[in-house]
C-alpha cells in the first residue's frame, strides 16, 4: 500500500514538472493552437525603461495574464464549457447574483460567440437588404435599417464573471462591419448612443430584455436624425426632458422564468408620458391583410398595430418593428402626417401590400439584435430591382 502512494506521488510530481516544462517555453515562443480571440486588446509588454520601478510589476502580471503559453486553447475551452452549461440550463434566463440584473440565455450564447453567422449568412443579409433599398427607390420611397442592442450588448459589465471575461465577435458585430465594408444601405447602429447615455441614467431594465423609456426616447432621436439623411424636411426629434418621464415599479419579462421573490426584483423603471405635445389621433389598425397577419403569430392578441395622424405634417411612415419599438407611437406622431406601426417582419408580400395601402415617404426596418440569426429571404423582385439599382450607380 505505502509502495503504490509513493508511486503515485512521483508521477503527479512528473507530471506537475512536465506542465512547468512546457509552460515556460510555450510561454517565451508563444505556443498555441488556436489565433488571438479576445475582442478587447491585450496587454502589451512593458517596456522597462519607460516604465517605474512600481508600476512594472502590475504591468507585466497583466502582460504575462494574456500572454501565457497555450492561453487561447484554455480560454476556448472554458468558453465551450460555460456554452455547454448555458445549453443545458433549464431557464430560458439567467440571475447575475451579485447584482440582481437577469439574462436572456440565448443573448448570452451571443455574446460569447456561439451564434455562428457565416459568411453566406452576412451575404444573404446584404443583398436582402440592399433589395428592399433598391425595391422601395423605385417608388420613390427610403429604407432605414435599424437593430436596438442586446442588454448584454450595453451592460457587459454586470454579467456573471464567468461569462464578462470571454466576450466573442457577436452577429451584430459581423452584421455592421460587412455592411459598411460591402454596402451602402442607410443602417442606424445605436451602441455608441446608449453607451453614451448610459453614463447619465439607466437605459435597460435589469429585469428585462429590452430598453427601458430612456433607451427607448434615445434610440427614437437617433432614427429621426438618421431619417433626415434621406428626408431633410423632417422635424427635429424632442429633446430630453427628465419632467416627460414618470416612474413605475415594475418587473420584467425575464422574472418568470427564474425562481426569486418578485418583490426582490421589482425596479423603478421610466416612461415617457405624452402629455404637451402635438395633436394627433390614434387608432388601432383594422385593414384585413394587417389583421390577416397578426392572427397568424403566436400571442398575437397581445401585439397592438396602431396608426397616427397629424393634421400639422405632411410625411407618411411605415415601421416594420418587434417587440423593441412598440408604445412610442405618439413621439413620430410629432414628425409624421400618417404613421403606421406593423408588428412583422418586411417580407416581400408584406411590404408591397403596406406600400400600395399607406404610401410611405419611408419604410423603417427594425431587427432586434438578438433576431438576427440565420438570414432572410430574398425575393425575386428584390433580385431584379437590385439589378437595376446597381446599373445605374
């Protein structure tokens, strides 16, 4: 018995000895099998003579940190596990319990890089796109794209820490830089916006996958500055005004599907009131090939597809929006003639049915981030109309 301990003991020896073996010049040579996959940059080496005597002991632990001999293997592989554990978790959302913000699991698998978009995907993405564009020129009519953020996307640093630290390249991410590679579609990219406002006031719920009324009036200034590339005429959006909000305790979305007291996770969240502005009626859109639609939608009894008119504007908008755009119907109310609000997605048919029914002066395109996966279909018409937007330029 004391025989088979000490031969154990030699080879847990041997083997702690062979891992320092090959750890130091892995290290030196930087050894790896895998490139560089952080998205932030590394630390860089110091550099002795520029450095004092203090600081240089932080700065080469943070060099030696992401730089050490097979690093990228190892953070793959923790990377593959935290996916496996996400997929396996029962929840459809996670609890951040060092500060009460829950997740939506699938933004997460996101955010750490297991939503593959290849590039055929971001293709298709680009040529759909630029068919829609193309499409609705024809008809004298622009086309805005536009994908609100995930949480994740604006808040990385109230996440779990074992899922913060391995951030990948999101679909979001590989969606923008295609497009402003490849493209010239008109696409409102709201992250620099809420990050900027965020450092003012909270711009998602904590308990919630979406933006909160702050968020929400941000990203309505940003789309109204960016419909004035292609419509100049347009108004100016309302500027911020902390006395138009009102504060409510609410839950989110995210509650039910994590076992924690209500009362516990209950936020003061803001919402604008629509009281002082301009004057517009309202009413519920009843056109049969709208109602046609929503009643092929799961929980559609739940999705309100209302219309505005302004008798003090002139321009016409359609927004094809999900569950990030709803409840701001009177803020381009401010901006627009007739608006028209249309809980789907800008399927060919669909759009050619709310072009020849509202006459838009422009069609806006919302995608949340987190419905970005896959691609859409093109359509024929796009293909052609594309074509013959590219033989003109």
């Amino acid at each position: 018995m004391h025989s088979n301990s000490k031969i154990t003991d030699w080879i847990l020896i041997s083997v702690f000895l062979a891992l320092i073996g090959i750890a130091i010049p892995a290290t030196i040579f930087s050894w790896d099998f895998y490139d560089v996959q952080d998205c932030r940059g590394l630390a860089e080496k110091p550099d002795i003579d520029a450095v004092s005597l203090s600081a240089l002991p932080g700065q080469f632990e943070s060099y030696l940190n992401d730089h050490f001999g097979f690093r990228n293997a190892l953070v793959r592989r923790y990377n593959k596990m935290i996916k496996v554990r996400l997929c396996n978790e029962s929840n459809n959302a996670i609890k951040c319990e060092e500060n009460r913000w829950l997740w939506l699991k699938e933004t997460l698998l996101d955010y750490l890089g297991h939503r593959e978009t290849s590039k055929d995907d971001l293709e298709r993405w680009r040529l759909v796109l630029e068919g829609r564009r193309a499409w609705l020129a024809e008809r004298g009519i622009c086309y805005l794209f536009v994908v609100p953020p995930n949480k994740a996307t604006i808040y990385s640093e109230y996440l779990p820490n074992q899922i913060r630290m391995y951030k990948r390249e999101t679909r979001l991410e590989k969606l923008l830089v295609y497009m402003k590679e490849n493209s010239t579609v008109l696409i409102l990219d709201l992250r620099d916006a809420l990050f900027e406002d965020k450092n003012h006031r909270q711009v998602y719920f904590s308990t919630d996958s979406h933006w909160n009324g702050y968020g929400r009036f941000r990203g309505y200034q940003k789309l109204i500055l960016k419909i004035k590339e292609c419509l100049p005429e347009i108004s100016d959006p309302l500027p911020f005004d902390i006395t138009r909000f009102t504060l409510r305790t609410v839950v989110g979305d995210l509650f039910d599907f994590v076992d924690v007291e209500r009362d516990a996770y209950a936020e003061l969240a803001p919402f604008i009131r629509n009281d002082g502005l301009s004057p517009f009626s309202q009413r519920e859109n009843t056109d049969d090939w709208v109602l046609e639609k929503l009643h092929t939608l799961r929980n559609w009894e739940k999705a309100r597809l209302m219309q505005t008119h302004n008798p003090e504007k002139n321009l016409r908008g359609v927004l094809f929006h999900d569950s990030f755009m709803p409840g701001r119907d009177f803020l381009f109310a401010q901006h627009f003639g007739e608006f028209h609000n249309l809980w789907f997605r800008a399927e060919y048919d669909l759009l050619k049915k709310a072009v020849e029914s509202y006459q838009p002066d422009v069609v806006i395109d919302e995608v949340q981030e987190r419905a970005l996966y896959g691609s859409p279909d093109d359509h024929p018409e796009w293909a052609a109309a594309r074509k013959r937007y590219c033989s003109k330029k």
